[in-house]
C-alpha cells in the first residue's frame, strides 16, 4: 500500500547526481539487481492473474446464479469488484516499484492517483466487509423488519453509500499531491508522507470498521445460537407434553382406543399438522444456513484481520514511534506486510470455493 509513512528520508532530499564516469557500470548494476528479482517477481505477476481470474468468477457466480442473488451476495460481489481492481491498478504498478528499488519510474503526476486507487481499494474492502457484518446482524435480529425494506435496489443503495465513503476517505490524497508532490514523494519513492492523514486515514479505514465488524460479527453468532436453543428447547418440551399425554392415556384404559384412533388419526393426516411439522423444519433448516453463512463469512473476516492488521500497525507505529523504533526496519515489514494485505485480495475466492457448493459448482462450470 502506497500510503505507508516514510520518514526514513529527508523531504525533498534530491537525489545525488550520476557521475558520468560510472553511468554504465550504474546501468549495469541495475541490470543485475533487476535480473536478480525475477522469480519474487514471477511469483507476485502468478498472485496478480490469480487474483483478478478469481474475483472475475465470484462476479460472473453472482451475476448468473439466481441462487446466489442476495444481499450478502451482492456485497460479496462488489467485494470482489474492488479486489480485483486491486489486482488490475494497483499491484502491477507495486510490482514495477519493487523492480525498480522502490524509485518511481511512471510519470510524477501517477503517483498520487495510485496512492489514492491504493486506498481507495483497500478502504472499499473493510468497508464492504463492515456492512456485510452490520446488515447480517439486523436480518438476523430483525428479520420481519429487514424483509420488509429489503430489496435489490436497497442493497445496491448500501453498496453506494460503502464506496461513496471510501472515495470520500481517499480523495484528499490527490489533491494534496498534485498540489504539492512532496506529499507523497520521499526521495523519489512514491509514498504518502502526511502523518495526520495516515494517522486518521488509518483509523478511519481500518480500525473503525474492524471494531464495528467484530462486534456485530460476535453479536450475530450470539443470536443464532440462541435462536437454535430456544427452537431445541421447544422441541423437547413437545416431545415431553406427547409422553405425558401418552402416560395419561395408558392410565385411563376407556379412553385409550378412542383417543389414539382419533388424536393419532388427527396428528398424522391434518394439514395443519403436516404444515407445522415442515415450518419446524424450514426453520430448523434456516437456522442451519445462516450458521454456515456465518462460519464462511468468519473465515473471510478472520483472513482479511490477520492478513491487513501487521500493515496498519506497523504503519501507525511509524508515526507514533518517532526516534524510539528502528525506522529501516519498520520500512522492510511495510514492504512485506503490503503484499500479505494484497494477496488477501485473492484469498477470498478460495474460501467460497471450498465451503460453499453453489459457488464450487459455479466456478467448475466456468472454468
């Protein structure tokens, strides 16, 4: 991520001029060192195609399969947009830094808009993921309510409201840097270089929404659990009202052939009572589907926590740290843990496709 905080550099520190006497031995020292990262490279070009290939079948999943048309689905799915224009504007361009020692080699005028896109992206997904945990939570809760006001239409409103906000987090960054490139130029290396912004862009983005989405996450297992106690609970004691009334009958022999040909006529053959026994099992069986749900979308959650949590707080700590943490140590975990972040953008392919069969079987047809 381009909005890592540098302070290694003196700002606007020019860089130290070509002695033209060493210009080809310089030129062939960048040769080697390029030579020298070409499997890392090879390996990150493999994530990038997997990463865009990956989130294509997620939307082409969502958008063909009437099974998967819902609102978490809808989330999942402009989830995967903004994952895979991870893979498509943003991690080239890191790639083609990291080739090039960090220098910026495109136009200084790109820079700003990558870091943005880079922030933009990575906003988008807590955010997307945020909302997913909140709306799962308030259907779960309230689902009367939330069927009523639930609709395609309203899910794509959420949706817009989730990248409005992002956009809104990331749009200073252009417009201070063109204005001002040392705002994210250090010494030829294009990084954001405002501590303020990445101090409250940090939070913003990142910390916020994580706290909201664990909460809400936690809080949403909690009611599935109790809802599935309380249906068990309600099973058990109608099972114990039909002993009881199976012990009364035995002690009371004139009644027990007419109340069994009658009652076990009655209780067998009603349609009321037919009706009631598959309610009690679409609800048992949809207690059982959001609990999946929710075990896959806590996977998802898991992975993008622990894969993004080293990046954001190595970055703060390289604002807050000051003179007390080694500061080119600091700059190798970002540049590690940026690529741990971005690779979680094709992670999320692969958990639907292990613990859902109609995304497996969607992908399968496609491939």
């Amino acid at each position: 991520m381009a909005w890592a905080f540098s302070s290694n550099l003196t700002l606007n520190q020019s860089l130290p001029t070509a002695d033209p006497l060493n210009a080809s031995g310089r030129d062939e020292l960048s040769r080697l060192a390029v030579r020298g990262k070409n499997w890392p490279a090879l390996l990150i070009l493999v994530v990038i195609l997997l990463t865009i290939g990956g989130n294509i079948l997620v939307i082409m999943a969502v958008s063909l399969e009437k099974k998967l048309q819902n609102a978490t689905n809808f989330f999942l799915m402009s989830l995967a947009v903004a994952d895979m224009l991870v893979g498509i504007l943003v991690m080239p361009v890191s790639l083609i830094t990291v080739l090039y020692d960090y220098a910026w080699p495109l136009p200084n005028q790109l820079c700003p808009i990558w870091i943005s896109l880079d922030v933009l992206f990575s906003t988008a997904s807590i955010m997307h993921l945020c909302a997913i945990s909140l709306d799962r939570y308030v259907a779960i809760r309230n689902p009367i309510e939330h069927s009523r006001f639930n609709s395609r239409t309203k899910a794509i409103l959420k949706i817009a409201a989730v990248w409005t906000i992002s956009i809104g987090i990331s749009m200073p960054i252009p417009v201070i840097g063109l204005q001002d490139d040392s705002r994210v130029f250090v010494n030829g290396t294009c990084v954001l270089n405002d501590e303020n912004f990445v101090l409250i862009g940090s939070f913003m983005a990142f910390f916020i929404p994580l706290i909201i989405m664990v909460i809400t996450y936690c809080l949403t297992v909690q009611v599935l659990q109790r809802q599935a106690s309380v249906f068990l609970c309600g099973e058990v004691s109608k099972q114990r009202r039909s002993s009881v009334n199976c012990l009364k009958k035995e002690n009371n022999p004139e009644h027990v052939s007419m109340l069994q040909n009658h009652e076990g006529a009655s209780h067998l053959n009603s349609p009321a009572s037919r009706e009631a026994v598959l309610f009690r099992k679409g609800t048992m069986q949809s207690i059982n589907n959001e609990r999946r749900a929710s075990k896959v979308l806590g996977i998802v959650f898991f992975l993008f926590l622990v894969m993004w949590c080293p990046f954001f707080i190595t970055n703060v700590m390289s604002v807050l740290c000051k003179e007390a943490c080694d500061r080119d140590l600091l700059g190798e975990l970002l540049d590690v843990f940026v690529w741990v972040g971005y690779v979680c953008s094709g992670v999320n392919p692969l958990v639907y496709t292990l613990f859902n069969k109609t995304y497996r079987r969607a992908f399968s047809s496609y491939i």
